[in-house]
C-alpha cells in the first residue's frame, strides 16, 4: 500500500515537473529562438540560403514537429509566419518528391 502511494505521489511529481518545464520552454525558451529564426528566413526569402531547399530547412522543420508535440501546444507556430510557411513548404517538397 505505501509503495503504491510513493509511486503515485512520484508519478504525480513528474508530471507536475513536466506541466512546469513545458510552460517555460513555451513561454521563455521557444519564442527567443523562434524569434530569431522567423527573422532569418523573412530576410533571405524563407529559405535559409535564400535559393534553394537544403538539409537545414526539412531538419529544423523536424525539430519544430517534436516541439509542437512534445509541448502540446498545437498553435506553438502561430505567431511565427515565415516558421509556418517554411513547414508548409518543406512538406509539400517531400510530399511532391514522393
């Protein structure tokens, strides 16, 4: 009986822990960095070199997937346009290739 409590009261902490990280980083973390890049790509036409798709559009396009996921907060991108587009863009490019 008193495991199950301690692993209750544990699991309990973690997922507190967890509510706790995932407001920071959406808070604090994510819009610096997100700041950062929607400006980037605003500047060289939304692509990172400017001219053309390269390994860093379909890779940072991978990390804001797992960020939205992992955040849970499905409008993470909203208020980085150039970010939404260059997803939008890199999916349609792997889609079409396919």
């Amino acid at each position: 009986m008193v495991e199950n409590e301690a692993s209750a009261a544990a699991a309990a902490r973690a997922e507190t822990m967890k509510t706790e990280i995932r407001k920071r980083m959406s808070e604090r973390t994510f819009p610096v960095h997100f700041r950062k890049i929607n400006s980037i790509l605003k500047a060289n036409g939304n692509l990172f070199d400017g001219n053309n798709i390269s390994w860093n559009e379909p890779e940072v396009v991978n990390y804001l997937e797992l960020f939205v996921k992992h955040s849970k907060i499905a409008s993470l991108l909203d208020a980085y346009p150039a970010l939404r587009k260059l997803k939008e863009d890199v999916e349609y490019a792997i889609n079409k290739s396919f």
